[in-house]
C-alpha cells in the first residue's frame, strides 16, 4: 500500500487541496467512522497509491458541505471524489467505489 493519508481538518487545508488540483487531480474520501460499509469501503482505496486526502465526516461535517458545495457533488459517505481545476470529475459512493476507477480517471482528467 503506497497511499499517504492527508487528514483535512480546516477549511484552510481543504483551500490548498482544491488549489493543488489546478496542477494535477487530487482524491477526496469522505469517510464515517461509526460505518462499517465506510470501513470496507476505506480499507479498499487504501491501495491507492497517491494522496488520499481524508474528510471525517463526523469531525469534519462542515468540510464535507463544503466539499458538496464547491464540487455540486450531494454528500454521501463513503464517497471518493476527483478533483481537478476545482471541478468533480469522478465521484462514487458506497461499494461503487473503485481504486481502479480513482486511477483511471486521475489518468484521464
């Protein structure tokens, strides 16, 4: 497993990860700690061998709306998002994420 884990606790922080996808995509993964769906789910795009930039939702609740505003993305956890020029250009929830889909449209974007 290559993935690092950027834990995005303030609205500061996510400003920097939309900032970056101007230069390349970024992953968003909105994770429930209480989930088990979310737990599977996470353990799986762990394999990610990138940045997988961490929202909590029930520590981050409100970067999570943010994350929704800004993307026009309706909230969901799980839920992996790419990102790139501060626009959605993959999303998946649930048992649709995929580590194959994340990278494949990192690739693409």
């Amino acid at each position: 497993m290559d993935s690092h884990i950027n834990e995005i606790e303030s609205i500061e922080a996510l400003d920097k990860v939309f900032a970056a996808s101007s230069d390349a995509p970024v992953l968003i993964f909105k994770h429930s700690t209480t989930c088990p769906i979310s737990t599977s789910v996470f353990t799986a795009v762990r394999e990610f061998s990138g940045i997988i930039n961490l929202i909590t939702v029930q520590t981050s609740r409100n970067l999570s709306n943010e994350v929704a505003a800004r993307t026009a993305v309706k909230h969901e956890s799980p839920q992996a998002i790419v990102i790139k020029d501060g626009k959605a250009v993959y999303s998946a929830s649930h048992f649709d994420v995929s580590v194959a889909d994340i990278e494949r449209s990192i690739k693409d974007a």
